[in-house]
C-alpha cells in the first residue's frame, strides 16, 4: 500500500513549519520511502485509510465468495463438504440441520467493510484543503475493519482446517450433467472437424440426451456414430469426468499437475513475505 510509506512527520498543521528540521532525514530514520511533498495535501489527506479500506474490502469480497461456496457445498442439494461443528450451529426449528453460521457471518460482514471504505469516501469527497473535524470520521471505521478482518480470518481458515471434503458424492456430481459435453467438441475437432460444426453436433446430441432422459456416456458407441462418424471407441475415456479435468494443463488451468503448481508457487510466495 503506497501512501501507508509516506510520512508526513514536519508538516505541522498547514504549512510547514519555519524551524529548521529535515523532513527527508526523519523519513530515512523512520524507515518510510518518502516525505509528503505537499503539507497540504499530507494534513488533509487520508488515502493511506482509504486504500487500505480498500484493500480491506477486496479481501472481505474474495472471502465472502469462498464462504458462499461453502455455504452451497456443505447444503443437503450439495453435499460436496461437512463443516465442523466447531464453526456451525443447529437449527431453532429443525432438528436435522446445520446452519454454516460462521461462514454467514463472514459474507455478512463483507457489507460491514464496504460500508466502512463508503462511509469515508463520503465524508471526504467534500472537504477543503487542510484539516477539518469532518475527519474525525476516519478512524472508527477503520479500527473496526481491522478487527473484522482478523476475525474473518481467523474463522475462515479454521472451517477450512477442519471440513472434510466428501468425495464421492462430488465424484458422482459430475457423472449426471453435460458438463463433459465441451470434450466431445474438443474431440472431434482434434480429429480434424471444425469447432463450429463440432459444437452443432454435440448441441444436437445434448437436446437428444435431455430428452431422452440420458447422459453423453450412455449412449452406444453406434447411437453416438449416427451423429457423426468420427466418434469412436476412445471416446468414452474422454468422456470421463477424471479424464476430463486432467487434460486441462495449460497454464492456470485444473489439471493435476497444474494444480500442484499453482499450490508450490503459492507456498513459495507465502515463505517470501515471512
């Protein structure tokens, strides 16, 4: 965060001061990258508050995003996690359930961050030059971001230490949907048809498949020819949700090893900044 590195030590009130101080020798011993070079603008500004709230808020988003994936994972329609009990809470009216709280309470906090960066974006965006009480307003909001942050954190990565992941009913998830329908295009253009015709054919087989009550991987491989005769035996193996995932190695992409990559290259960035 740049404006957090610049100091503002000398410039008194307003405008300086008439005493004969270095301001760059202060900022060097204090260890900031650089003095404000306009008193006004140092006694008036709050864009270090501001870009931090900022930054808070971006956080607070990409969490409240994971929660709400955790929140649809761990649901009865789901069932994709379990969540300890540790981080969730019974139901006041239905025995049976179990409310993720915690990560509710995260995603609903991310409103009370953003509220924070908006709530002085207004107050500043009226002010005059130099210090005005208005300004006072700049410091409650982010100590509370602050809290909120920790906490957010603290509570996200505990869920995530201890959620077991249930992989079978994720394995079968993937077997009834045509969420493989992209790799019968892909191979069928690998063996030399165009995209654009692949992507008819498989469209055509896909509203066949919903109205005939099947998936890709259950038609025979003679059902599967009167749509295009390029299709043969092999395609079953790529019809297959594993071999599907796995074929997607380009860079960022979900293939295994892939996968392993982006997790070393993310350790290796976390050991950087300790």
């Amino acid at each position: 965060m740049i404006w957090l590195r610049i100091q503002n030590y000398g410039v008194v009130a307003l405008a300086g001061t008439t005493f004969p101080i270095d301001r760059q020798l202060s900022s060097d011993l204090l260890e900031f990258k650089q003095p404000y070079t306009n008193s006004l603008d140092a006694v008036s500004d709050r864009d270090f508050i501001l870009e931090f709230l900022s930054n808070a808020s971006i956080l607070m988003m990409h969490m409240s995003r994971f929660c709400e994936e955790m929140i649809n994972w761990c649901s009865f329609e789901y069932q994709f996690i379990t969540l300890s009990d540790t981080f969730t809470t019974g139901s006041s009216i239905m025995p049976q359930k179990k409310n993720p709280d915690m990560a509710e309470l995260i995603r609903g906090k991310t409103g009370r961050v953003y509220g924070h960066l908006f709530g002085l974006l207004t107050v500043m965006k009226s002010l005059p030059l130099a210090y005005n009480k208005d300004l006072q307003e700049d410091k409650e909001g982010m100590f509370d971001t602050v809290e909120t942050i920790l906490n957010s954190l603290d509570v996200l990565a505990g869920m995530l230490s201890s959620l077991q992941v249930n992989k079978e009913k994720m394995q079968e998830s993937t077997e009834k949907d045509f969420s493989n329908a992209t790799e019968l295009a892909d191979y069928l253009a690998g063996k030399g048809l165009p995209f654009r015709e692949a992507h008819e054919v498989v469209g055509r087989l896909v509203l066949d498949s919903i109205k005939s009550a099947k998936n890709l991987q259950d038609w025979t491989l003679e059902e599967l020819q009167t749509y295009h005769s390029l299709i043969t035996e092999d395609i079953y193996v790529y019809l297959q949700p594993k071999t599907a995932v796995q074929r997607r190695n380009s860079l960022g992409g979900t293939g295994n090893d892939q996968v392993e990559y982006q997790i070393a290259v993310a350790k290796k960035a976390n050991e950087a900044k300790k």
